[in-house]
C-alpha cells in the first residue's frame, strides 16, 4: 500500500521535473487520482487494523492467537481493499459529473483530490457532501478507532508494576504511533487548513510529507 501510494505521485514527478512539463491529461488526472485514493484509503485503514492489532497484543494478549486468527487477518485485509476501492470510485464518478472546470491548474504536484473538486464551476452542495461523507466514514471512524485502541492500551500499561515491563511492551507501538503521526498529521493540516486560510504553498508542502516523506 505505502509503495502503491508513493507510486502514484512521485514518478510523474520526476518526469515533469526532467522534461520542464507540468501537463498531464484529464485522463491520465482522473488514473492518478483514483490510485492515490486507493492506496491513501487503504494505508489510512491498514493503520486502523494494526492498532487494533497492538490493542489485542497488548491489552489480550492470551487471546490474540484466537482473535487475530489467519481467517480474520484475511476479512480485515479484503475490508480494507474494498473499502478502498469504495473511496476512490466515489471521488472518481463525482469528478466524471463536472461539465466545465473554472481552470486548468492545479495548485499540486500531483491531482490532488478537494482541489480537482474546486476547479468544478458546478455548485459547492455536491462537492461539500462527497468531502464530508467521505471524511467521515474513511478519516473521522479509522481515526477514531486508532485513538480509541491506544486509549485502552495506555490504560492497560499504566496498571503494569514496572516501567521495563511498559516500555518493553509500548516500544512495540513506537513504530506505527510515528506513523501515524506522520500521515495523520500533515494530512488533517492539509485538508482541514484548506477550509480555513490555505495556501497552495503550504498546502504543496503538507502532501509532499505525507505523499513522500
């Protein structure tokens, strides 16, 4: 997924930085978008299922062979890709809709999503609900869920006597906690700032992070 994501962006990149070309066709605008959302969505939710996964390790751990057994590894790893899929066709017919476009720049190194969604000279409604909807049930539930699990783990290493015994079990977490961070937090700057005072400068910078980075 991390190499499906980065790949999406990055060679295209490089070619437009090679050849002095920032041109890319509506079609070729609309492959792009629609694998970025594939594997952000799917990255987004694979970072869900691993703090679920450290939850049980850490908070079950006589359980977690039963709980995370191969069978249930397999339904959350077919969730995620269809899950996935689910994001990038929504984003992807909701573009296909718009019949004219206000211009045909994009303030992004790569089609940036909420942006090919404001060059539309349609109505702001549409666009509104797409973001919220999607924000939701593919950022505010996977997000949650991350919270949620390292709530309970947190809670579980506060009741274990020795401090060897808390590090040697939350180091296991340290690894994805700055992942998520990474994703997360440059993400929600990006996306969020966008609706307050963004700048296509700033905005450039935050998705260089977390589509690189």
């Amino acid at each position: 997924a991390d190499i499906g994501f980065t790949s999406s962006a990055v060679p295209n990149m490089i070619v437009d930085i090679l050849t002095h070309s920032r041109v890319i066709s509506y079609g070729g605008c609309l492959t792009q978008m629609s694998f970025f959302l594939l594997f952000a969505c799917m990255d987004n939710i694979l970072l869900t299922v691993v703090a679920y996964d450290r939850f049980v390790a850490i908070c079950h751990p006589l359980h977690y062979a039963v709980i995370m057994n191969p069978r249930r590894c397999k339904l959350l790893l077919l969730l995620s890709v269809f899950a996935s899929l689910v994001d990038s066709q929504v984003h992807n017919l909701t573009t296909l809709q718009f019949t004219c476009f206000k211009e045909g720049e994009i303030a992004s190194f790569f089609c940036d999503p909420p942006q090919i969604l404001d060059l539309s000279c349609s109505g702001s409604l549409i666009k509104n609900i797409v973001t919220y909807v999607v924000g939701i049930l593919f950022g505010f539930f996977p997000m949650s869920g991350i919270i949620f699990s390292y709530y309970k783990i947190a809670s579980a290493l506060l009741k274990i006597p020795l401090s060897g015994g808390r590090y040697k079990a939350f180091s296991t977490c340290g690894s994805h906690l700055s992942v998520v961070c990474l994703f997360y937090g440059t993400g929600i700057g990006t996306y969020l700032g966008s609706f307050a005072s963004y700048s296509p400068r700033k905005g450039m910078v935050a998705s260089l992070m977390y589509t690189v980075v």
